[in-house]
C-alpha cells in the first residue's frame, strides 16, 4: 500500500482518528510511514496499530498541532510488509 490520503472527519462528537483499512493482506507489517501535508502551522501525525499476524483491521490516524489540540489535515501514508 502506498501513498494514500487521508482525511479527517470533523463529527458532531469532536475530531476522530481517520481508520485505514488494508487493501491486500500482509503476514506482517513491517513499517508504516506518515508524512503530513504542508499547511500554515505544524502538525504530528501518529499511528495505533497492533502488530499481529496476519493483520486484518488496518490502523488509526491521529493528527495533532504542537500543542497537542486535535486537529484536521492531509496525511500520506505508506505501508510495507510481506
């Protein structure tokens, strides 16, 4: 999987992680890479995902401003394993 983009949703209950579910199987993955789209302020993107076998349920993205505020933005992201 490589170089998809994600959006973030603003709902009714606040900012939510954007859920990025795997589109071909892997037996492991070995790397994900986040990189954040350029905008006016800086942001930090991180991921939640748990290293399993055969991972099935993909991963969370969560952005946040250098204050620790969620917030909403593009992200790439790349994801390699076998």
């Amino acid at each position: 999987m490589n170089d998809k983009l994600a959006e973030w949703l603003n709902t009714k209950e606040g900012w939510r992680p954007h859920v990025i579910n795997f589109s071909k199987s892997f037996v492991d993955v070995d790397s994900i890479q986040l990189t954040v789209q350029a905008g006016s302020d800086a942001r930090y993107a991180i991921y939640d995902f748990e290293d399993a076998a055969n991972p099935e349920d993909g991963f969370r993205i969560f952005l946040y401003t250098t204050n620790g505020t969620p917030t909403s933005g593009t992200v790439d992201f790349t994801v390699r394993g076998v």
